[in-house]
C-alpha cells in the first residue's frame, strides 16, 4: 500500500493488473487500464512545499477511489502517476470513468 494514497503501490499494482490479465486471457473477458498523472506536481512542491504536494496526490487519489467500479484496482505507480484497472469494461467505458 502506498503510504500517501492508500492505494495499491506499484509492486502490488503491478501483481494485480498481471492477474488481471491472466484471468482476462482465460474467460475471454476484457478489461482496460488508466493511466493518470497529475500535471504541475513538481511546481506545487517547489512553490507551496512538498507537504503541499502531497496532498495533491491524496486528493486525487481520493478522487479515483470514490469512484472506482466494482472489481477495479487502482495504485500509485510512482511520483504523480496512477494506473487503474478496470476489469471487464470496454475502452468506451474506460474513456467515460477516466
């Protein structure tokens, strides 16, 4: 678990979507990955300081929690960067969540 975010950390997002694909494989069902970074990350933690910047990633990381479908996995992949999966949706339907 990623200390700022509570989400997944990279290791475990990355266990998680290599599951994902494999059970994808097997029942033929799809799925979509998300890729989100925030933008102007560094900025904020020179001009307003890094505890500033880290609430940015908490907040946008609270953002995609609240609204993660059922059976999707969300993490931190580093820095200002988040992945999500979206097991079982189409890439219309992923365009909509993102």
């Amino acid at each position: 678990e990623d200390s700022i975010t509570a989400l997944l950390n990279r290791r475990g997002f990355v266990r998680e979507l290599s599951r994902v694909l494999v059970l994808a494989e097997q029942s033929g069902v799809g799925s979509s990955l998300i890729f989100l970074e925030i933008e102007n990350l560094k900025q904020i933690n020179i001009r307003h300081s890094l505890a500033a910047g880290d609430a940015a990633i908490e907040h946008a990381a609270r953002i995609v929690r609240d609204r993660l479908a059922q059976g999707a996995v969300a993490g931190r992949l580093g820095g200002a960067e988040l992945g999500i999966v979206l097991v079982g949706e189409p890439p219309e339907e992923a365009r909509r969540h993102a």
